[in-house]
C-alpha cells in the first residue's frame, strides 16, 4: 500500500506534508510542533480550497442556470462576469449591518457564525487524499450527522432573535424539514456503514478500493434517499422551502443584510460542497478511481467527482419547481422513511448471508448490487402506485376562514399573568365576532 | 501535573449541584427540566470517568449504561414538553409555582 | 494523561461547562439559558473526548444539542404567554443551602475516598465494541429501551393532539 513517497510526490499532498513535518521533527522540535503545523497546513488549506471553490462555482451557477433559463447571466464585471462573485462579495461586505430595532442583539450577532462553523468543521473528516485528511475519526459518519444537527438549533436561534414573524415561521419550517430528513439521512449511511463494517471514512474508501467497487452500485435507494435529503439540508430548490420568497420573504435571514447575511449565504453553499464531499466518499469511491489513481492526484479525482456531485444539485435548481411544505413533509415519513428502512433490514440480512455462506466477493457484489437496483426499482415504483392510490378521489380539507371557526378561545386562569387574551387583536377579534 | 479521576468527579459533583438548584428554586417549566437533564449529564459523566479509570472487567459497561441514560433522557425530554404544552393549554402558564391546584 | 494537551484541555473544557452550567443559573432570558445549556453540553462531550469515549461524545452532541435542546426551544416558542424571566421561586435560598451542602458533600467524597484505580490507558475504538454489547450482553436493556422510546413517542403525540372542541369546530 504504501509505496515510495518522495515529496514531490504530488498524488497526495500529504506527502509533501510529510517532508516538511519530517524536516522540523530533524531539527530538534518539541512534539507538539509537528503536529501544529500539520493541523495549520491542513486547516488553511481547507479554508483556502473552500472559499475558492464558493467564489468559483458562484459564478459558475449563474452562467449555468442562465444557459438553462435561455438567459446570458452575470456578464458585466470582468471578462465574461467572472469578477461578479468578488463584485457581489464587496457589495455584501460594505453594506450597512442593520439589527432591527427589537432584535436580541447577542444572539442575532451569534446565529451566523454558529451555522458557519459546524459546515467548516465537516470538512475535517473527509479524506481529500490517502494522507489528506486532517482528522480521520473512527466515529466519522456519525460525527458528521451530530456536526450537522448543530445547525438546528442555530437556524432557530438566528429566525427567533431577528423579533420578525417570518423569520420565525421560515426558521420553524426549516427545523421541521431538517429534523425529518435526518432521520432519512440517518438511515441511508446506516447502510454505508453496513456494507464497509466501519464508521471510519478512509476505511469506507479503502473497502471501496479494496473490491473495486463504489457502493453506489450497491445502493442504488440509498444514495437518491441521501442526495434529497442533501438538498434539503443545504436548503437547495426544489426544496429550499425555509427561504421561499414568494411565501415568506426569506426566510429564517430574513433580518440578515450585509456581512451577517454573507455569513449565512456562504455557510449554505459551503454545506454544498459538504454534501457533495460526503456523497463522494461514502457512495462514489472517494479519492479512487479503479486504478487511475496512481496515475491521476488522488485529490483532483475527488475534487472532479465533488464538482460532478455539486452540479447535479445546480442542474435541479434550474430545472425543477418548488415544492410545498406539506408535500416535502409527507415525503420525508411516507415515503423516503419506509423504503429506507426496509433498505437498511435487506442490505444487513444481504451482508449477513455473504458473511455466514463466504461466497467469493465476486460473485456476492454483483449479486447484491442487482438485488438492490431490483428492489429500488421495484419499492419506488409500487409504493408510490400504493401511496397514490386512492389520492384523487380524497377531497382536500378546505383551509378555515376565521369566522367559521368562531372565536379563538382563551381564558386565563383567575391570576393568571395575562395571556393572549390581553392582546388588542384577539379581543377585537372577540368583538366582532359577536361573542363574549 | 495530570488530570484524575478526582478531577472529573469534582466537575459531575459542581454540575450535579447547579442542576439540583436549577431543578429546585426555578419557576419555569423549562427551566427545571434544564436542571434535570444538566444532572443526567452529570452522573453520565461521572459515569465515563470510572469506567475510564478505575479497575474493571468489563470498562466498557459505564459507556452502554450512558447511551441507555442519554436514551431515556431523550424520552423524558420529549414526554416532559408535551406536558408542559398540555399544561400551558389548560392554564394559560407553565411558572410551576402557579401549578398549585390539585385539580382543575 | 500526563499529556500536557489533555491537562489544557481539560481545564479549557472544564471551565466552559462549568461556567455555562452557572450562567444558566444567574442569566435573566430563558432562550439565553438554552443556550448556555448547549454550551454546556458540547463542554461535556469536550470532556468525554479527553476521556477517549468517542462514540459517547459524538451521542451526546447528536441527542443533548441537536435533538433535547430543539424540543426545550419548541417548548419555550409553544408556550407565549408563560413566563420568560428564568425566575426563581420563593424556594430559593432553601434550594441554594441544600444545593451548596450536597456539592460539597459529593466532591469531599470524591477526593477523600481511595478509588481502585487501574493503570490501563484510554480506549482505542469504544464504538464496534460498544456495539458488540448493546447487541450482545445488553441486548434485553436495549429492547427494551426502543419500546420505551416508541411509547414515549406516542405519548407525546398523544397529549398534544389537537383538543376535540376545535375538531368540532371544523364539522
């Protein structure tokens, strides 16, 4: 595995790391300095890669999406527009930061640099090359989904603190998609890790390599499970419904101008490029490729493949309408949780057959990876034909008007502080009504 | 200079305490489940420092006993602020010091 | 542990969740306290982390701050008219003696007492064999944890179902 690594070796750049670490360790440094420094190169070069790759593939969106569109695109600033995404990152950065009159001022200030750390630090696990990888956990797809969650609460924090009620009800739909899509989430890489039997993602990778084979081929449902609700993660259309302007302004920044909101907007493209990253190693073969790593830099095939991965969510924001709340919801536990579930139980009786019966890999690989294209196939088909069924005879329940509900009651409690009772709409809403 | 066992029990033993007054002397329903979970947390860390430290068979019992805490924690949570939406339905208030009939 | 990293990082972790357990105590905005909870909580799974329990820390920060602290959030959001002052009742300077007293008890029986301290160094990968227990020897708790989940979960539905008389309303 390991073969002769001069440092200029530049299929892996962690070679070259290597000398240089080796250098400083010659020269009589402490421990801890090796280490530093590996952990600075490592975390610069993440920063550097990903606000290049932002500023880059903004403008690359908008050319594309305007090609889609039958539009020309940003075509202004520079050759071809090219400078629009530093013109449009100027603009963010000179803009006046305005806090709204009752705004909590901490947390206003706290939510965009919370949401844009968790998207920073997912980038710390993913192997860019053999030796590129900053900090190879052996509990790493697990701690991706934890980085994850801790948007949540940052989403809620940043929709609450801005005192505006579509902020709040943007950032209250974002917390229901993100909650449930998770759960989907959870279940799709459940099935990863079933098949490599490691939570560690360069052993995932190496398994991959190992019987030449991306396990995308053998999880057909999980990675179309894993890529919408990846989507809706990074709020993406068709289903970037936390953000739908024209239903709730914007959403959970609604408040957000300037910097804040350049925090905002370059944490979502950078949970993109997570997203892509993640598909790419755990589904796509990471920084392999059948054997043409050793002649291509491991890190320019994982580079091309997270760029390939990337385009796919650009190409359905061009292309596809938005969906509904309710839609998406209903997608999420009808649907998507169903099949992956039975997904997860079919792919751990399929590695436990292949374990108890020591078929040669293969002839077992094919086999499963047929199995499950089979079952994709057949469980999206049928359960959707199930799920529709009967739909169009069900009438919709028609949304109330206030009056045929009558009033909305409250009655505090004798000594109650007073509720919503004391606020002047309900009780003129009360009044007019007719009703005590 | 070392980080012991010492160390981590004295840092259960201050978030145990700052739990029990949370759970104690506050007045919003919230606020005392925060101090229940913060004392779950205490014990789950008192917990994974002994099973770290001192002698065992089987060390690894303190962390399964931990996931099964952070599980019926979970549970609890989830049960306790459905109470707590009941409550505010019926009385307009979740101050637990309000929470003063029998029945209503 | 002799490490000098570990011993920074420790006392680092240490006083951050310490210091944000007590500023749940003393801050005057619920929200504020949630968040200081939080902070407490990814405190905690620093420290978990310094004890080389990884699968516990990266749980602890997946259910404690993305899943409980949410549900504490909604039901802060659910409740408007209750109180957001994070007050104490008349049960204070009680709760505070009886408080002070049993920290003190818990930590003089922690340094006094003479633990059976076994020399064995930190664990190298707790996640397979945690997994091989919860499977293996634990496997009845751990039934019987998922039904307590799935009635916890509807019970939850349950009680805050939507009340018959606005179902009636909408015949």
């Amino acid at each position: 595995m390991t073969f002769l690594a001069p440092w200029y070796d530049l299929r892996d750049l962690g070679n070259a790391v290597q000398a240089l670490l080796d250098r400083i360790r010659d020269w009589g440094a402490p421990d801890w300095v090796p280490y530093a420094v590996s952990s600075l190169i490592g975390a610069v070069g993440i920063l550097l890669w990903v606000v290049l790759s932002v500023l880059a593939f903004i403008w690359i969106e908008r050319r594309v999406v305007a090609l889609m569109q039958n539009r020309i695109g940003p075509n202004r600033v520079g050759p071809a527009g090219l400078l629009q995404p530093v013109a449009d990152a100027l603009k963010l950065l000179l803009k006046e930061p305005i806090t709204p009159r009752d705004a909590d001022r901490i947390l206003f200030w706290m939510a965009p640099i919370v949401i844009f750390i968790p998207t920073l630090v997912i980038f710390a696990v993913i192997p860019f090359g053999g030796r590129m990888v900053l900090a190879d956990l052996n509990v790493g797809v697990l701690f991706l989904i934890a980085i994850a969650t801790i948007n949540t609460p940052a989403v809620f924090l940043a929709g609450w603190s801005s005192n505006n009620k579509y902020a709040l009800l943007g950032a209250m739909r974002t917390i229901a998609m993100l909650i449930s899509y998770e759960v989907v989430q959870v279940l799709a890489l459940l099935a990863v890790v079933l098949f490599a039997g490691s939570m560690r993602l360069g052993d995932i990778v190496a398994w991959q390599q190992h019987y030449n084979v991306w396990i995308v081929f053998l999880q057909p449902l999980g990675i179309l499970a894993y890529i919408i609700s990846g989507a809706v993660e990074i709020n993406r259309s068709p289903t970037d419904i936390s953000e739908a302007e024209s239903e709730i302004v914007a959403g959970y920044h609604t408040e957000y101008g300037g910097i804040k909101f350049g925090f905002f907007y370059q944490a979502e493209y950078m949970a993109g490029f997570a997203i892509a990253a993640i598909i790419t190693t755990l589904y796509l073969g990471g920084y392999t490729a059948w054997g043409l790593e050793k002649w291509v830099p491991g890190w320019a095939l994982f580079l091309g493949k997270l760029y390939a991965v990337f385009f796919i969510y650009i190409w359905s924001r061009g292309t596809l309408p938005r969906l509904r709340i309710d839609q998406l919801m209903s997608f999420a536990w009808k649907f998507l949780l169903p099949l992956s579930l039975v997904n997860v139980a079919l792919v751990g009786a399929e590695v436990l057959v292949w374990d108890e019966t020591g078929v040669s890999a293969n002839v077992a690989l094919p086999i499963i990876g047929a199995v499950n294209l089979v079952f994709c196939l057949v469980a999206v088909v049928a359960w959707a034909r199930l799920l529709g069924h009967g739909a169009g005879r069900q009438r919709g329940r028609r949304a109330l008007l206030t009056k045929e509900v009558g009033v909305i009651h409250f009655e505090p409690a004798e000594g109650a502080s007073p509720g919503p009772a004391g606020i002047p709409a309900a009780q003129a809403l009360r009044r007019r009504s007719g009703q005590a | 200079m070392s980080v012991d066992l010492e160390h981590y029990l004295v840092v259960g033993a201050i978030l145990f305490a700052t739990g029990l007054y949370l759970a104690l002397a506050k007045r919003n329903f919230v606020g005392v489940l925060m101090g229940i979970e913060l004392m779950f947390n205490a014990a789950n860390l008192t917990f994974v420092a002994f099973s770290r430290f001192v002698q065992s068979d089987d060390p690894l019992s303190g962390h399964v006993f931990v996931i099964f805490a952070i599980t019926v924690a979970a549970a609890e949570a989830a049960t306790a602020l459905a109470l707590a939406v009941l409550l505010y339905r019926v009385r307009d208030t979740i101050d637990v010091d309000r929470i003063d009939l029998l029945r209503w | 542990m002799d490490d000098t990293g570990t011993v920074i990082a420790f006392w680092l972790l240490a006083v951050i969740t310490v210091g944000s357990a007590l500023m749940i105590v003393a801050v005057r905005n619920l929200i504020h306290a949630v968040v200081f909870m939080m902070v407490s909580f990814v405190g905690i799974a620093g420290l978990y982390l310094t004890l080389s329990a990884d699968f516990v820390a990266v749980t602890q920060v997946l259910l404690y701050v993305g899943a409980i602290s949410v549900l504490m959030l909604f039901a802060i959001v659910l409740t408007p008219g209750g109180s957001r002052d994070n007050a104490e009742t008349f049960l204070r300077l009680p709760a505070l003696a009886l408080t002070v007293l049993l920290g003190a008890t818990l930590a003089y029986v922690a340094i006094d007492t003479d633990w059976s301290l076994a020399d064995r160094g930190g664990f190298t990968d707790t996640a397979s064999a945690i997994g091989d227990a919860l499977l293996g020897k634990y496997v009845l708790p751990f039934e019987i944890a998922s039904v307590l989940l799935l009635a916890a979960m509807i019970g939850a539905i349950v009680l805050v179902r939507p009340e018959a008389s606005i179902e009636e309303a909408e015949e």
